[in-house]
C-alpha cells in the first residue's frame, strides 16, 4: 500500500480509534454479505457416499507401476526412488513416513 508522507500524522490515540471503527465497519460489511445461493446448483455438485456411479467413465489415464517407483508400505502410495528413506522387512519406507 502506497504511503502518503504529506499527509498530517496522527496520535496513538486516534490510530486506535481508527482501528476500532475500521473493525466495526468489516464486521458489519461481513454480516451483511451473505452470498445467495442456489440450492439445486448446490445440490448437483455434491456427491453422496454409495451413489451409483456406473454409467460414470475414467477421465484420467492410469499407468501400471513404473520400474523406477515404489509402494510405500505405510501410506501405500507409490513413489519415485529417490523418495526411498529405508527398507523395512515388510518392503520401502518413504521419506514422509520416516
């Protein structure tokens, strides 16, 4: 924000009641700006829990496992090499669950 030295100083008492009603006015500005909105709009955009989704298709392209990745065994998500922290007997440990 610009600063405008030519303008008059004010005291700290002033700063403070400045700061006061400046407050006063967001809290009220925020009151008042309640967004309308549209319950059917709303509605097609929420996904319930156990809907069909059958006659649903992949939009995204999924690739196998490539020969430079790993599965984490504690997050089992799967990762490049350089990710690797230690193998445990069970298999690879991520850096992030190290």
């Amino acid at each position: 924000m610009a600063t405008d030295y030519d303008a008059p100083r004010k005291t700290d008492e002033e700063l403070a009641e400045d700061s006061l009603e400046e407050l006063k006015a967001r809290r009220a500005d925020k009151a008042s700006s309640a967004v309308d909105v549209d319950e059917a709009e709303l509605a097609e955009s929420l996904e319930l829990p156990g809907a069909d989704l059958s006659d649903e298709s992949l939009t995204v392209r999924v690739l196998p496992r490539q020969s430079d990745e790993f599965t984490c065994t504690k997050c089992f998500l799967v990762q490049h090499r350089s990710q690797v922290d230690h193998e445990t007997p069970n298999g690879p440990i991520c850096k992030e669950c190290a």
